[in-house]
C-alpha cells in the first residue's frame, strides 16, 4: 500500500482524483520539470558553474531524482540510489554540500507547486494536503542520502589527500626525495621554502590516538607551519619557524598538547639535513621515561642521549651500581629517597620535606645506598655514578 492509499480508499465526496493519480501523471512531465529544475539551479548557484559540471549532467542527475522522487510517491520504486548518485557526482565535483540540498529544496518545491496547481483544477487539494507530510519527508530521505554519499566521498579524498601528503613528508624525513627539488613538496605540505624547521616525533598509544591533539591550529595560532603523518608507531612531523622565538613558542606549544613523549630535533635550515633530524628527534623522545609525558629537545639532556643511545651500557650501569639496592625489601624507598635528593641539590632537609620524613631518615637511607653500593653522595665522582645509574633504570623499560 502507498502513502495515498488512505486517501484513494476513503471514498469521501468532492475530494477527486487520488493523489497517486496525481504522482502517477506528473510522471509523463518529468522532462518539462526537470528542466525547470535544472534552470532555477544555474540561475541561482554559481557554484555549479565554478564546478566545471556540465549543463547536460547536471541535466541528467535531475530526471534521474526527479523521475525516482514520482516513482515513489506513486509506490512504484523504493530506492535512493539515484539520490547517492547525486550526492557522489557533486561530491567529486566539489560543488558545496549546501548547494547539493539546495537543488532538492529546489526540486521539491517545483514538484509540489505543480503538484498543488494541478490538484486545484482535478479538485483533490485536502486529499494532497493530507498526504502533503508524507511527501516532504520522501524528498528529507533523498536529500538526506545525498548528504550521505556525498560525505562518503569527502571523507575517501580527505583519506587519499592525507596519505599523499604522509608519503611526501615521509620521503622528505627519509631522504628519498630529491633535496634540489624539495622545494615542490614543502610547498605541497603547506611549508615555506625557507625557514628554521624542526622534526618532531611523539609516540602513539596502542589506540592510535593523537599525541598532539590540536597542535596544527595552535601552532598557526603563532605563525609556525607544520606537517604531521603517523608512521609504525610514530606520529612525526616538520615545524618551521621564522625566528629563534618562533622556535621557543613553538615547543612551548607541543608540551602543553602533548599526551604522550615528544623529542624535537635540533633547528636545521637545509632539508638534506632532515632524515639526520629525525634520529634525533627520536632519541630525544627516548629520553622521556616510558609512560610518562613530556618533550625534549635534542641537546637538552646530554647524558640521557647517551644513555638511551647505548642501552646495552645502561643496562650495565643500573644492574652494577643499583643491583644491590634493587634487591632489597626497602630499595623503592632507597631509590625514592636518592631522586628526592638530587632533585633538592643535596638538601637533606629539602628532601625530606618533599618525602614527608625527618632530615635523619634521609641520611640514614643515604648512608644505607653508600653500604650497599660502595659509593656515597658526599663524594662528586660516587654521586655522578649514582646519578647516571638512576636516571639508566628510569629511561630503561
């Protein structure tokens, strides 16, 4: 049954000719309508014009909606593909989406004009009336599927844009693109030719989520560019800046998005320099402890470089010199107590503050760490040791 049954059945006097009778001959006017369709859409979308869409497709997308809106109404078909095919065409057409419901507003209202003039001259205006919520919402699901297809088709160029966009910043971090002719893909990526740049690498969790969320808009919020492709775990990225300053605000910038560990390469001007900056990059990442957050930059931490550049020695170095304290039931605490203490510069009194203890627990804890290791922190070269071998076991997962 159609949604003009109800009223082709009632057998009310004075309401004429079903509405489906109506649908039915409107059907032998698709042409004539389509084309008055077709004519209020160029005269009131230039965007049509800008498109490149010729008149005759644009011709032949409306018959083909208008002719499936009738067949409809009438009961005759009950699909919206010709309303996705119009969605995709305009989609890859890049004519706006709110010019892609304008047309079926367009549409729509052309269709019940004529619907309404018809039915006063055959008598049936209540019986169209009454089903008038029932055509509109036929003509909301055909320009609500287009929506849909049309969507569908942003979102597969949007991937296919970004993918292209990944594989040149990643050619240009692995060396592979031509450094003479990097210059065409900068200005792909939406850099400048020239500039102060910097290689960025943030981890990626296991659900992949944004390490920097934000951090284009908020970058351009203080006039740097950047260009960011994830890849086998890593989210990188090319900065560039304008000045020195630039640079600080920068990274000033990405610590505060920052939601997982973030190195940044030394600034370089030369894009053959690029590949050299992104192992940087990544070892100044790994120089955050795992599963913490935070970034550094490349230089900023010497001996952590060197630490997470030789894994092997600093595995040496923590077992050698913190093995003895690691075995013991209280050597959580030993080890709390000597971070404390060289985050206070050797203030007993100010590490104990910061550990809720007495000045005497610490030292005692102190003189413990010297029993158990040989070294004390009252001796510059014993403390240096024990310095690097803490900060081994906090870089090492």
């Amino acid at each position: 049954m159609t949604i003009t049954d109800d009223v082709a059945l009632s057998g009310e006097p004075g309401l004429g000719q079903a509405p489906s009778d109506l649908f039915a001959e409107l059907l032998g006017c698709v042409d004539a309508l389509s084309d008055r369709v077709v004519r209020q859409i160029l005269a009131g979308e230039h965007s049509y014009a800008e498109s490149g869409i010729s008149a005759d497709e644009l011709a032949v997308i409306v018959r083909l909606n208008v002719r499936a809106l009738l067949q409809t109404l009438t009961g005759d078909l009950d699909s919206l593909e010709a309303a996705r095919t119009a969605g995709r065409l305009k989609a890859q057409y890049g004519i706006p989406m709110a010019s892609l419901l304008h047309a079926y507003r367009l549409a729509g209202l052309t269709l019940w004009e004529e619907m309404i003039a018809r039915s006063g001259a055959l008598n049936n205006s209540v019986a169209l009336l009454r089903v008038s919520s029932e055509v509109w919402g036929i003509i909301d699901r055909f320009s609500s599927a287009a929506a849909e297809a049309y969507r569908e088709v942003v979102d597969e160029q949007g991937r296919r844009d970004q993918q292209a966009r990944s594989v040149m910043l990643l050619s240009l971090l692995d060396g592979s693109a031509n450094a003479p002719g990097s210059g065409g893909i900068l200005r792909s990526l939406g850099l400048p030719d020239h500039a102060d740049y910097l290689v960025v690498v943030a981890e990626l969790s296991e659900t992949g989520d944004d390490p920097l969320p934000s951090v284009v808009t908020r970058l351009r919020g203080i006039g740097a560019a950047s260009a960011w492709a994830s890849w086998k775990g890593e989210h990188v990225g090319v900065v560039a800046c304008s000045s020195r300053a630039e640079i600080v605000d920068a990274a000033e910038v990405m610590k505060a998005s920052a939601t997982s560990r973030v190195g940044c390469s030394r600034q370089f001007r030369a894009m053959h320099q690029a590949p050299d900056a992104l192992r940087q990059a990544r070892i100044a990442m790994e120089c955050v402890p795992p599963a913490s957050i935070g970034l550094t930059a490349y230089g900023s931490a010497p001996l952590d470089t060197v630490l997470v550049v030789q894994p092997e020695y600093a595995r040496e170095l923590r077992d050698d010199i913190l093995g003895a304290v690691l075995a013991t039931t209280d050597g959580e605490s030993l080890i709390e107590t000597l971070e404390a203490w060289f985050a206070a510069d050797g203030s007993t009194a100010a590490a104990g503050s910061a550990l809720h203890c007495h000045r005497n627990t610490v030292g005692y804890r102190l003189g413990r760490i010297a029993e158990l290791t040989g070294r004390s922190v009252a001796h510059p070269v014993d403390a240096a040791e024990l310095f690097a071998a803490l900060r081994a076991m906090r870089l090492l997962r």
